[in-house]
C-alpha cells in the first residue's frame, strides 16, 4: 500500500516536491488563520448578556472585556465611541485580511503548479511520441501522461479543501464583525451618549 502511493507520488515528477510544499504551506496557515478567528470570537450566542456587560465590563469574557474597556475608557461622545470601535476592527481584522489574501493566492497557485505538471508530462509525452517506436516509446509516452494527469490531479485535490477552509474563514471573519458593529450599536443605546 505505501509502496504504491509512493510509486504513484514519484511517477509525478519533480512538481510533487512544490505540490507538496504548497499544500504544506496552505494548510498550516489556514487552520492558524482559523484557530486565531476561533480564540477572537466574541461568544455570538450570548449578545443578550451584552447590555450587562456594557454596564459592567468585569462580566464580560476575557476577548469582550478588553473591546468594552478600550472603547469606553475616556469616551465623551458617540462620534470618539463609533472611532473607537473602528479602531478595534482595524486591530483585529486586517491582520485576518492580509492573511486571507495570502491564502487566497496560494490556494489559486495549486492548481496552476499542477498544470505546470501537465504541461511538462505532456512534453514528455511528445518527445517520446517523435522518438520513434518500439516498446520503450510506449512506456515513454505512458509515464508522461501518468506525470501529466496526477500532478493534476494533485493541484487540484490541495485547491478545492483550500477553498473551503477559506469559506469557513471568511464566514467567522464576518461574524466577529458583525459582532463588533452589534456591541457597538449596543454601547451606543446603552451609554446614551451624544
């Protein structure tokens, strides 16, 4: 079984080696993208407790407590709270933006590094096809297109997971924002401010 995925990796070509890498590299920031997105969040199923907690910042969860703090400490008008809290989404969501970008343009350069796969096993291919005949023209030409379909099928197999990871990042992405506008809203009505 491991001799024949290795066998099947190898009959991929050089390309395997940044495939791999690739992957490597989307997946190891996408799931810290997602874990970073996971301790930020501001406990969505709990915005009834909100008004509390504006009244009172030391109920609040840890990640709630320090927005609440920050974007009251010093405030004397609605228009110092609206910058405030526009402070705190720059803070906690450009980071997650920059990143997002990163892995959007990875996740786009898999399939392109596997079509790069294809196109160099499909010049082994014709190579061996303009070689001339014979048993070894044969095997040629089945080892080029056994490179060109897997890289491939490689680039596209890392992508597709990718895309969906994104999904779910930009999805939790939205909500903390969301999230934050709401507090916002809240802190607004509940502090009466001008």
């Amino acid at each position: 079984m491991i001799q024949e995925i290795f066998s099947i990796w190898f009959s991929g070509g050089w390309v395997m080696i940044p495939l791999c890498l690739l992957a490597l590299l989307i997946y190891s920031t996408g799931f810290e993208l997602f874990l970073y997105l996971k301790d930020n969040c501001l406990d969505l199923d709990k915005g009834t407790q909100w008004q509390s907690w504006i009244q009172e910042p030391d109920k609040a969860p840890h990640n709630a407590q320090e927005i609440i703090r920050y974007t009251q400490e010093n405030v004397s008008s609605s228009k110092h709270l609206r910058s405030r809290f526009e402070e705190v989404q720059q803070t906690l969501l450009h980071p997650i933006d920059r990143k997002l970008i990163f892995l959007n343009t990875l996740v786009a350069s898999a399939p392109l590094m596997g079509l790069l796969g294809t196109v160099i096993g499909m010049l082994g291919t014709f190579s061996a096809i303009s070689s001339g005949g014979g048993s070894e023209t044969v095997d040629m030409v089945a080892a080029g297109i056994s490179e060109a379909l897997i890289t491939t099928q490689t680039g596209l197999f890392i992508a597709l997971p990718g895309i969906f990871l994104i999904l779910v990042i930009r999805r939790q992405k939205t909500a903390i924002q969301s999230s934050i506008m709401r507090l916002e809203s809240q802190s607004l009505t509940t502090l009466n401010l001008d």
